[in-house]
C-alpha cells in the first residue's frame, strides 16, 4: 500500500502563502498550482511573483537585444581599427545577426515550457557571453579573413532569441486581463537596449583617449553574469507552463498567418533593420556627425511601440497599420530629398520619423493578430477556441518571419550601393513596399466586402 504526501506535508515542496491554496514551490524554484486567473491567489502572491519574474526577464532580453545590435555600432569603427571593410562587407556584418535571431526566435520560444523559464533565461543570459567575448578578441585582430569575422558577428543573433523566449515565459504569468500591459512593457524593454548599445558603444571605447573597440564587448560580460545571478535568484519555472504545437500547426495552415507576418516584416523588420544600419549609413553618408546620434532611432522607434498598440485598441488595427505604412513611405522619400539635397538635418529626421512609425506599427500589427482570428472564427465555442490557439502560433510565427527584415534591409542598402552607387535605390524599393503593405492591409481587412470589414480589426 502507498501513500501520497499532500503538498503541504512533502518536505520537497514549500507554501508560498497562506491564502494561496494549493501554491507551493520545489527546489529547483518550480512552481507547482500557480494559476494567475485564480484571484485570490493573484492578490495574495501572484502579483508578487509575476512583476518579480518581469523585472528579470526585462533586464535579461535588453541584455539580448544590446547584443543583438553591438555589430551595428562597432562595425562603423573597425576600418579605424585597423580593418580595411568594403561598405558591402560592412553592410553583411550588421545584417548576418538579425538571420541568425529571426531563425532562433521559434527554437526559443520551445524552450521555455522544455526547460523552464528561469532555467532558459540563466542559459541564454549565459550564451551571450559568447559572441560579446568574441567579439572583444576579433577587433584586436584586423588579419582576420572575412569569413571568419562574419562568423563572429552571427553568433551575436542568438541575442535575438532572447525575445521569442522572454515573451513566452511572461505570458504564463500573468493574467489575461493584464497580460496584454505587461507583454507590452517586456517588449519595450528589451527593445530600448538596441539604443542603450548604440548610446553607450561610442563613450565605452573612448574613455581615456584613442579606441578600444574590445570594451564594446567586455562591457556586457558583467551585465550577462549579473542578468544570470538574478534569474537564478529572483525568477521562477511553472510547472503548468507547456509548448502547444498544435498552436504553430493550426497557425501555418491559416492564410491570415502568412498575411500577417508579410506585413510584419514592414513594421518590425524595418525597425530592426533601420536599427542596424542606421549608424552605417550615417558614417558613410555624413562622416562630419558624431556617430552618437544613430541610438535616437532605435530609442524613438522603441518608446512609440506601446503607443500603437494603444491606438489600435481604440482606432483598430488595421487602420493605425494602413496609416503606419503611409507614414512610412512619406519618411523614406524624405530620406530620399534628404541624400539628394545632402541635407543631414532632413535625412536625419526623416529617418526618424521611419522608426517612429515602424514602432507605432510593431505595435498595431501585434494587437491585429488576436483580433483577426477572433473575428473570423464566427461564434461556435469550439471553432472560437481553434481560433485563439491559432492566433498564438501565429504570434510567434509573425515575430520569426518579421525579423527577418533585420537581415533584408541592410542587404537592400549594400545591393543599392553596388548596383547605383547611393542609397536611393534600396529607399525606392522600400517605398513601393510600404505601398503593397498598405495596399494589403486594407484589402485584407478594411476594404468593404472583405471577410473582415465588418469587425474593427
């Protein structure tokens, strides 16, 4: 005969509070009962837990993202270093880390209900240190083949999957009522460390006279091991936390999924790929400005991402995506007059005004996708169900195939360059692109007769 110990007489598991029933953790951290819908368990510890695990996850993926983007501020110093880099080559360098982070995105996202949450977040606090050590050893090495440095540089992209991974661990902890703010400021957050980096890399290499371009990478080290300690500490595994591949199986057969990730590659690629590039374009373009401008990109493309998700809750989606994407082509052609006139101050503030508005749209695109299969799925339960399990897999899918747009912009400016000789080419494409996103958009889901024009998506 066997007997089983309840929770609260298993010396392996602790209480967490008493009026938390049923709440308690294992060694290891592991939460066994947590249920962020059960609202006396949210009040009483829930809430506690949850901003804690938060403010973990935050600093870990900013850490991510700096990493992700430290190539796009330190390739512009390597030729001052002793590195003799065409503006292809260079072009390559800042565009290969965003192939590897769009790639890593749905691996990662797998991995926390396989491994945990806290667990998965030491782990790729962790390998961060790879590619920033790495990248600390090359600059001291300007013989190095191109190939190898190339290689270096995409090891930076497993920074980008830090995003798909934090988002999906945050997402277990809170409720569906908050859930919605709180994946908001995770995003935010880990987004503004693309501008910290670019910020930060231009007074770390100079302090005390010259350059030492290995600080780039050595200031991260602590900063990883430090993001690894407070995991480790502060943040905690559930134990009901669980992958659903049916979610990404329904999602792939759904043509909204496809849709959706197209025009996510226009709000979300072009930040990432406008951040990586940017601080290429203006050494090139403008050597005179100090490069220490290129973080206001990133920085204003990244406070303006919640404020779309917030028009779109009142305006819908689609349309603050449409009137994105107006805005985004009106921003390039203004970088366009900008070139032309060689006029920094247009330029500059044109490109700002493309990051502004590739966050207002980041923003809408994401708030759309819950909505679109929601409004599609008609009012049976059942088919209601399918439906939000497939706007879940759509989530990540979108994110994955959006990044991607770190990796094709870059390209365009280095295809244009080549080909024409100036940036204007790859801005004219981008335009026209913009226009078929918009023009997508609106057919898809505002145009009158559309399957979708009936709901405010």
């Amino acid at each position: 005969m066997t007997s089983t110990l309840s929770p609260t007489t298993d010396p392996t598991r602790t209480p967490i509070h008493p009026d938390a029933a049923g709440l308690t953790q294992r060694p290891g951290r592991w939460l066994d009962g947590y249920d962020p819908e059960d609202a006396a368990q949210w009040q009483s510890a829930g809430r506690r837990i949850a901003r804690r695990n938060l403010a973990c996850s935050i600093f870990a993926e900013f850490l991510g993202f700096s990493v992700w983007a430290l190539w796009s501020i330190v390739v512009p110093q390597l030729n001052r270093v002793g590195f003799t880099l065409t503006l292809d080559q260079q072009f390559w360098l800042v565009s290969a880390p965003s192939l590897v982070g769009a790639t890593l995105r749905l691996p990662y996202t797998f991995a926390v209900p396989r491994f945990g949450g806290r667990n998965w977040t030491i782990v790729s606090a962790l390998l961060l240190l790879i590619p920033t050590m790495s990248l600390a050893w090359a600059v001291h090495h300007p013989g190095l083949p191109f190939g190898a440095l190339l290689g270096i540089s995409l090891l930076a992209g497993v920074g980008g999957g830090n995003f798909a991974s934090s988002m999906a661990n945050i997402s277990f902890f809170y409720p569906t009522s908050e859930k919605g703010r709180a994946l908001g400021l995770n995003a935010a957050g880990g987004n503004v460390g693309t501008a910290a980096v670019q910020l930060a890399v231009p007074v770390v290499i100079t302090v005390g006279g010259g350059i030492s371009l290995d600080r780039a990478g050595l200031m991260i080290v602590p900063l990883a091991l430090l993001a690894a300690l407070l995991a480790w500490r502060f943040m905690n595994n559930l134990s009901h936390a669980t992958g659903d591949p049916r979610a990404y199986a329904a999602a792939v057969r759904h043509p909204h999924t496809w849709v959706l990730s197209f025009v996510y590659i226009g709000t979300f690629g072009s930040f990432i790929g406008y951040s990586g590039a940017f601080p290429t374009l203006l050494r090139t373009q403008f050597p005179h400005v100090t490069l220490s401008l290129a973080f206001l990109g990133a920085l204003v493309g990244s406070l303006s991402r919640p404020s779309g998700g917030t028009l779109a809750d009142r305006l819908g989606g689609a349309r603050v995506t449409v009137a994105a994407f107006a805005a985004m082509a009106l921003g390039a052609l203004g970088a366009v007059g900008g070139l032309r006139l060689h006029s920094f101050p247009l330029f500059f503030g044109s490109f700002l005004w493309l990051f502004v508005f590739s966050g207002i749209g980041n923003g809408s695109v994401y708030r759309m996708i819950p909505a679109i299969f929601a409004a599609t799925a008609g009012e049976d339960a059942a088919a209601r169900t399918a439906a939000s399990r497939a706007a879940a897999g759509c989530l990540g899918i979108a994110g994955s195939v959006g990044a991607f747009g770190g990796f094709l912009i870059p390209r365009g400016f280095a295809l244009s360059t080549r080909l024409t000789g100036t940036l204007q080419a790859a801005l004219w494409c981008f335009i026209a692109v913009y226009l078929v996103m918009l023009a997508t958009t609106w057919a898809m889901y505002l145009r009158r007769g559309s399957a979708a024009s009936t709901h405010r998506i």
